[in-house]
C-alpha cells in the first residue's frame, strides 16, 4: 500500500487546521495544480488515498485527515472499490465558488464529491460504516468536460491525472429511532414557527440567486482575476493554522 510522501507540519498545541471548502480549493488543491508553493505543508500526499481502507491512511485513523491524491482517470459509476470494501458517492455533486471581493458575484472553483465507506461484508442494510470522504476537484470550462466524456466513450487514451483533495473523517452515526424523533420534531417546530409569521412574511420567496456563467477558460487560471497573491497570503495567514470549534461532519 502506498503512504504519504512527505510529512506534515505539526500545528501547535490547541490549534488544528480547519479550511473552509473555498480555501481548501483555492489555497491548496489550485496551488498544488499549478506546482506553486502552498501556505503551509500541512496536506500530504497519498497516492490512491480511495483504494484504501480509511482505518490504515494514516493520520484519518486519528478521526479526521486531509490528504492530496492523484486521480489518474475519470471515476466511473458511483462505487470505488477499496480495501475490504467500498466508496460510494451519497447525493449529488456540489459547487464550491469564490467570492469575488467587492464585485458581489461568484466564480465557480471546485467542485466537491461526498462518499460513505461499505464494508463487502456483512451484506447491505449493514454494510455502511461511519466513515466519510470529502472529495474537491478542481473545476473545468464546459467544453473541456464535453470532450473528456468523449474520449471516455469511444475508448480514448486517460487525461493525465489530476490532482484533488480529499477530507477523510469517522462520523458518528445516531441510531434510527433518534434520528427520526429529531426530523419529527423539527418538521413541527417548523410548523409552529409558520404559524406564528405575520401573514404578509409568509409565501415569500428568497431572494434570487445569481448563479456565475461558464467561464471560457480553466478555472485554475481564471481565479487570479479575482484573488490576488496578496490577497491569498493574508487569507492563507488566518485557515491555515488557528483554533477552531469542531467542524460539523
């Protein structure tokens, strides 16, 4: 099995590192593509981190990891296979943007994959773990990924890999019964909430949102437009290494 390349930086005591997707995306995973030097060697990498039981990568066997990988082709269908069992992808893809300083618009960055752990055995409902995996890619023009289907169809030779990220971590699974209390009483809290609204706030719609166009060229390059290295320093100052509240899974 592989194991990462290099070490990471140790954090001081009392701080751990806690990026926000848009950081992950745009100070790490956009640094590592384009071979820049990163905030800080806090990532390692780990080479074909989805073939791997999350139990042996090291540093997600302490609860929660981070790591780089090489995806060296296109994954196809929602079920990866590894170790003693299997990654599948849970809902659907989602978007991670950049906001764009004072210009109030967005600019599409990454994109982020969340898939649960399967154990092959014992056979399913049961084979679902608590194991978790986060994965962010780097976002491509429309054009780009017409093209790379293509080539996926008629047998073509791989793009050269491309480089994700990825957040391994255990989550703690409640059991059914609590979890099904807890959506019964927040379907009714909402209810009352409802009620208790004034009639001209109820049936109102939120505001619209301004959803960014496809951008012509990769994102890769496009994001300097709208952060600057200055900008990227200062903001790198206070992800990469600060205490923070236990992130939600």
């Amino acid at each position: 099995m592989d194991r990462p390349a290099q070490a990471p930086t140790q954090l001081p005591p009392g701080f751990r590192f806690h990026p926000t997707d848009e950081e992950l995306v745009v100070l790490y995973l956009r640094r590592k593509a384009l071979a820049r030097p990163l905030p800080a060697a806090v990532i390692p990498v780990v080479h074909d981190v989805a073939r791997l039981d999350p139990w042996d990568v090291t540093g997600a066997s302490e609860g929660e990891g981070y790591f780089f990988s090489l995806r060296r082709a296109p994954a196809t269908g929602r079920r990866r296979r590894a170790g003693s069992g299997y990654w599948k992808a849970t809902g659907k893809e989602k978007p991670v943007f950049l906001q764009c300083g004072g210009e109030q618009r967005q600019l599409l960055v990454g994109v982020k994959t969340a898939l649960a752990f399967h154990r092959r055995e014992p056979p399913p409902p049961s084979s679902r773990t608590g194991w978790v995996m986060h994965e962010y890619r780097l976002a491509v023009p429309r054009g780009v990924a017409d093209q790379r289907k293509k080539n996926a169809r008629h047998g073509c030779v791989a793009e050269p890999g491309e480089w994700v990220v990825c957040r391994v971590f255990l989550k703690n699974r409640p059991n059914r019964d609590a979890g099904s209390k807890t959506l019964r009483h927040g379907a009714s809290a909402r209810r009352r909430r409802r009620q208790q609204q004034p009639e001209d706030v109820r049936g109102q719609q939120p505001l619209p949102f301004s959803a960014p166009q496809p951008s012509s060229s990769s994102c890769v390059t496009d994001v300097t437009d709208c952060l600057s290295d200055e900008d990227e320093d200062e903001a790198s100052s206070g992800s990469t290494a600060r205490a923070a509240p236990q992130r939600e899974a």
